[in-house]
C-alpha cells in the first residue's frame, strides 16, 4: 500500500510546517515540507488539518468502565467490552495503548481481582484475532499491599504481553491518599458510617505493613528478570522518588506534589501526569495540577487514565494556558512516551517510523480527530 497525506500541517518532534507525508508498507517513506512534486500532487487531501503521529497511551484503566459500565452490573462478554473500549481508544487518536489491568486490589473479592485473568485473555484474543483498532500492550498495575499479589504474578506476569509494571498503594493515609477526608469523599457511594470507615482504614493500614515491602521486591525482581520498564505511582514525598530511583524506576506516574515531581527529575525518573487533570484544570483527589508540573518545566508525558478523548485535548489546553509550542506537548502524548516505554519504531512523524498518524481539524478551540492509521491502515 502506498499513498501520500498532502495539505497538511505536519507535526514533528520540534516543528509545525505545512506539507505532506508519504507511507510506503506502513512506514513513512517521505515527508515533504514544501509539498514539491508527486508528494504533494497526489494522495489524501488533508484540507490545511494538523497530522500527528498516532498517541501512545501508557496507563488507562478504561478497559475496566466497558466491563463495569455501572456498579454492580458486568458486562457478559469480556471480549466485547474489550472491543468497546478499543473503538473509544482509536476513536481518540491513540494508536498504541497501554492497558492498565490491575494485580490486586484493597478488597477480597473486588471486580479487579474478578476480572483479571478474563481482561488478559480478551486483549490476547483482540490481538491475535485482528479485532482492534488500536495495538494493545499490557500494564500490570500491582497493588502492594495486597496478600495474593505473589500468587497473581506467579500467574500472570509472564504473559508475553506485559511491557510494564507499577508499584502501586493505594492505602489511605499516604501517597494519593494522604488526605483521607479525599479518600472516603471518593468512596461516598458506599455509604460507610465512620465507625465502619476506620475499621477498613485500620485493616487496611495493617495488610500495608505485612506485605508491601515483600511485595514491592517481587514486583521489582520481575521487572529485572523479564527487562520490563517499571512505573512508580503517586509519589509523594522525596523518599519516595529515591526509593524508587534505587528501584531502578524509569517512570514515576502522577507524582502527588510539585517536590515528588521535581525529585523525580532530580533521580532520573521521566515524569507522567494526568490528562484528565489538565483538562479540568485539577486533580479530582486535590493533587498538584498538570498545569503546574508542565509550568515548572517537569511535565514529559501525559496519560489519559479514565478518559481516551483527555489525551488529545489535554496536549492542546496545556500549549495555550502554559505557553508551550504546540509540538512539545504534542511530544507528551507521542514520542515522549513511545520513548518511555521502550518503542523505538513509532510516536514520531519521520522517515522510517510506522505510519501510525491522526488528523485533526480544531474547532472552536477543541482538537476534533478526524481519521486514523496505523501501519498505514485507515482504522478510523
């Protein structure tokens, strides 16, 4: 297959121009910036819309929204939840996704350790099967205060889909949580009294002390063993960046403060915050702003977490409100994170790279995708 995207405003890693991209056997054989010849000549007419190279999302837990479409109710086809969310992911642009599944949760029979082996065995089959859109890759977010975690690995993290591992805890009282008054408003729903919230915070307090370090060794060892990139999430304090970056931590996720942000630079660590944060313009747990983080220089990637369409319109609102050139927060979404995660073939318009690629018409100030390809197949 061989065509050519012509009248376009094509956006590379450092630079917006007008002109054209060709794709050759689903790479980019030639990009024109004075649209001269063939190139500019024949092909797509992408009418003066912007061009960028397919998002890479790393971290989104929307997998789990098709699965659980409202409490209590789980949809009966794993796969089809699976597809769903595949159409809302490329529907945004993302070309590479990083499903987000979860290892271990603060609950014995949560949905997230009910659907675990089901999720995996969905994303395998959507990929073996050709039924997505999107690529899809495997995140293992591990909870580390949870007692199966072991088992749970031993189980699934040889799965030859994993590229990633978090450590994560989510115990009030620390990290995202360190405000409890924001860890039970989230949980409003459950309607605990306070007697009943307590007892929960205590045990679960006491589960974090008897198997979070043990656990953390096991989730590191894995990452060594199998040259996985690993994640840290939430942190908070300074001690956390170090004893992540003596973790041999690559990524730290939504760091909680600006100072855990700043310390993560310091150690090394590439620094990952919330689409849906900028969107909103904060966090929905009372965390540092994405704004203030990309305002103070230390903002390299972006994550659409619970919201596919948040990827897109957060590198847009984020080179307006924070001064930044377009192409560098459009590198947030794409080459950055193709870079954090090890995917040297994608996540830029340049010769040689896949011809993963967006078009994009902005209306009213909103980006609006427009079509999709990846490997130079039209998915959208």
């Amino acid at each position: 297959m061989e065509y050519s995207l012509r009248n376009a405003r094509v956006v590379t890693r450092g630079d917006i121009f007008s002109g054209s991209v060709q794709v050759q056997a689903g790479l980019i054989a030639a990009v024109d910036q004075q649209q001269r010849g063939s190139v500019a000549r024949r092909g797509i007419d992408c009418e003066g819309d912007l061009l960028l190279p397919g998002l890479i999302e790393l971290h989104t837990d929307n997998l789990e929204k098709n699965i659980q479409p409202r409490p209590g109710v789980i949809w009966p086809s794993m796969l089809a939840a699976a597809v769903a969310h595949d159409s809302q992911v490329a529907g945004a642009g993302i070309t590479t996704v990083f499903d987000a599944i979860a290892v271990g949760g603060w609950r014995a029979n949560s949905l997230r350790t009910q659907i675990l082996a089901d999720s995996l065995a969905a994303i395998d089959q959507g990929n073996r099967r050709g039924f997505f859109r999107a690529e899809h890759l495997i995140h293992l977010r591990c909870e580390l205060a949870d007692e199966r975690l072991e088992e749970l690995l031993d189980r699934h993290g040889s799965n030859a889909g994993v590229r990633l591992l978090s450590l994560m805890d989510h115990t009030p009282g620390q990290r995202q949580w360190s405000d409890i008054s924001k860890w039970r408003l989230y949980h409003r729903e459950k309607k605990w009294t306070d007697e009943e919230a307590d007892a929960i915070v205590r045990d679960l307090v006491d589960r974090q002390q008897r198997y979070a370090i043990c656990n953390r060794r096991l989730v590191v060892a894995l990452a060594r063993e199998r040259q996985l990139v690993l994640a840290s999430h939430d942190d908070t304090t300074i001690e956390d960046c170090i004893g992540a970056a003596e973790d041999g931590v690559a990524i730290a996720e939504f760091p909680t403060t600006l100072s855990a942000a700043r310390a993560a630079h310091q150690y090394g660590m590439a620094v990952v915050m919330g689409a849906p944060n900028a969107v909103r313009g904060e966090s929905h747990s009372g965390n540092v702003p994405t704004d203030d983080v990309a305002a103070a220089g230390l903002l390299d990637g972006l994550s659409s977490d619970y919201v596919p369409a948040s990827l897109l319109h957060a590198a847009f609102l984020l080179a307006d409100r924070c001064d930044l050139p377009l192409s560098e927060t459009i590198a947030m979404v794409t080459v950055n994170n193709a870079e954090m995660a090890g995917l040297t073939d994608r996540g830029e318009i340049s010769v040689g790279k896949r011809a993963d690629l967006v078009r994009v018409s902005v209306i009213d100030s909103v980006p609006v995708v427009r079509q999709v390809w990846r490997q130079g197949h039209q998915v959208c």
